[in-house]
C-alpha cells in the first residue's frame, strides 16, 4: 500500500510540474504579443497628436475623450491620455513627437493630415487610429480601405465636395467662382480639389484655387489673389486653408468684401463662415474611441480594422453672416438644419 501511495504521489506531482510547464509557456507566448497586457493594473498610455492647436480639433477631441470615458476607459483612471499639438515647424514636431513617444505608448491618436503623415514617418512601432484625414490611401498608411495592414486604421473626414457645394448653391444660387486655399504639392489636398473640380463642373461653378507654399502663412497679399476672380471662399481641411493665421486673414477678407464662405465644420460656422454640411466631428471622435477600445482590449490589431467613414453628417448655418450679407436664407434650407447659429463667435 506504501508503495501505490509513493506511485500515485509521484504520478500527482509529474502532473503538476508538466501543467505549470505549459502555463509558463502560455503565459511567456502571450506575453510576446502586442496587444496582450504584461500588466492589467497599469494605466494604457495614450498620445494624441493634433495637426494644430485650432478650434477645428475641439470637437472630435471631445468625441473621442467622451468616448472612451462610455466604454470604461476613463482618462486619468484607467488610460493616461496626453495631447499634444503640431506647430508646423518640421524639426521642432518631429523633437515634440519624439519626447512624447520614447516610452512607446500603448496607442497614439492622430487628428488630420499632418499629425497623420508626422507619426507615418518615424515608422512607429506602436499601433496608430487616424481621424480627421481625406485620403489615407494617398497617404500611404493604408493598403486599402477595407484592409488598411500594418500599424495604421482610423476613420475619414470626406463628405462629397459635390454635396458641401450644393449646400452653399441653395444659400446662395448667384454662386458661380468658388477660391479655396491649399498647401502647394499637397496630395491630399490635391485630390480633393480635384474631385471638388469635377463635381462644380456638373454644377456649372467653377472652382479657382490657389497653392500656398509649404510654411508660409497665409496673409492678405494671399488672399489678394481671389480679388475678381471669386464670389465665394470654400474652407477645407488644410492648414492653409484653416490653420488660425489663414482662418483669421479669410474671415476678414471675405468680411470686407462681402462673399460667403462655405465653412469645414460647423466649429467654422460659428467663427463666421456662412454654411457648412460637414461630418459631425464629435461624432467622429466617439467612432475613433470605438476603434480604438478594440485595439487597447487586445480584440483587434489596426491592420485588420476596416478604415470607417462618418457615421453623421451636418448642416451648419450662420444667420448672422446671411444678414451681414444681406443673403436671405430659403425656410426650405433652414428647415434642414441641424445648427443654426444666431450669433457669432468672431470672425465674418
């Protein structure tokens, strides 16, 4: 009987010593991927890049904070979540970039082109979510848009330049030549242009664009381009289009001569511009949380995260400009509004 005892005590402690083997070896395979958590008590660190520190960001940073907060992600608690803005100088961002990346995050967040294609090019080792961008295929940080592979996924700015247009021809029909700014040898400005060109064509306006050059900032010598040439001013996702030095230089030159603007957000609506149908922006910033929880819980890698577009979209109007314009607004547009701003913040 001694000896059985010896025999099954032998077999009971082989079974133990082979079952820990394994779980160490489950746990240190486990502990080799990236998106597996060596510990769940620390706080995930998230960095988020804006392309500038401009009012144009608000909205989608708020979405996102807010978002991540209704999914059990609250900043300060569970995620330790940094914001910092690009000034536009190369060297100087790429330093800012680099302090705030040496502890390799466990997510970073970029809002527009410019953050985005920053972050692209120091081949980050962590994963990305992009938000406010137009084209991330022409930016290279995505195969496609239903299988972007690699680091990158995140969600798009686009609402159809043919639809925004229309929106400011219901406003004002008398609209024929519209001027937008962009960065010169941008592509992905160029290509909304583009696009924006072929649709004006069936809408019988034209549009006249001019290229800024890299890092320089737009003044009225600028804008003194469009004099006779434009009866309407067209903002789009671009620094120099609404960066604050151009955005401040575009509302008072419009002011003074008396042409709408139709607005990138319903953010520049409310500074001054006229009209905008743009994707709700806050609602854009909640649609990256939800990707970006999904990511952070270790259920998805970006690459396999299908690149989304805006889930909202709205009309914003400002009924102080129309008047300052002496546009009378059709009750068929305002009834379709999603915001109506009586007053505004400054600007036109």
């Amino acid at each position: 009987m001694a000896e059985a005892r010896e025999i099954i005590e032998l077999r009971n402690h082989s079974t133990n010593r082979l079952i820990s083997t394994v779980f160490a070896v489950v746990v240190l395979h486990l502990g080799a991927l990236p998106w597996v958590r060596a510990n769940d008590g620390a706080r995930l660190k998230v960095l988020v890049v804006k392309t500038r520190d401009i009012p144009f960001y608000a909205p989608p940073l708020k979405g996102f904070t807010d978002g991540l907060r209704n999914r059990g992600y609250r900043p300060g608690e569970r995620v330790a979540l940094t914001t910092i803005a690009l000034s536009g100088n190369k060297n100087q961002d790429m330093r800012l970039l680099t302090a705030n990346t040496e502890t390799n995050p466990d997510l970073v967040i970029t809002l527009g082109t410019d953050a985005t294609r920053l972050v692209a090019a120091t081949n980050p080792s962590y994963p990305v979510i992009f938000s406010m961008v137009i084209d991330p295929i022409t930016l290279n940080v995505a195969k496609t848009l239903d299988n972007p592979g690699g680091r990158f996924t995140g969600t798009t700015l686009v609402v159809s330049p043919g639809k925004q247009i229309e929106t400011l021809l219901q406003a004002v029909p008398k609209v024929r030549r519209i001027g937008v700014l962009y960065t010169d040898k941008d592509a992905t400005s160029l290509f909304l242009i583009n696009e924006a060109r072929d649709d004006a064509k069936r809408l019988n306006v034209e549009i006249v664009a001019i290229a800024v050059p890299e890092a320089y900032h737009v003044n009225r010598s600028t804008l003194e381009g469009f004099t006779g040439k434009v009866n309407a001013l067209w903002l789009v996702p671009d620094s120099a289009s609404t960066g604050q030095q151009a955005l401040m230089e575009t509302f008072d030159y419009a002011r003074q001569r008396k042409i709408p603007i139709l607005g990138a957000s319903s953010a520049t609506v409310k500074l001054g511009a006229l009209v905008a149908l743009s994707a709700n922006l806050e609602d854009l910033g909640d649609l990256t949380a939800e990707m970006a929880v999904r990511v952070l819980d270790g259920s998805a890698l970006p690459g396999d995260l299908r690149i989304r577009g805006p889930r909202r979209t709205g009309l914003a109007i400002n009924l102080a400009t129309a008047r300052d314009l002496g546009v009378n607004i059709p009750r068929s547009v305002l009834q379709l509004a999603d915001e109506v701003i009586e007053q505004n913040a400054g600007g036109q």
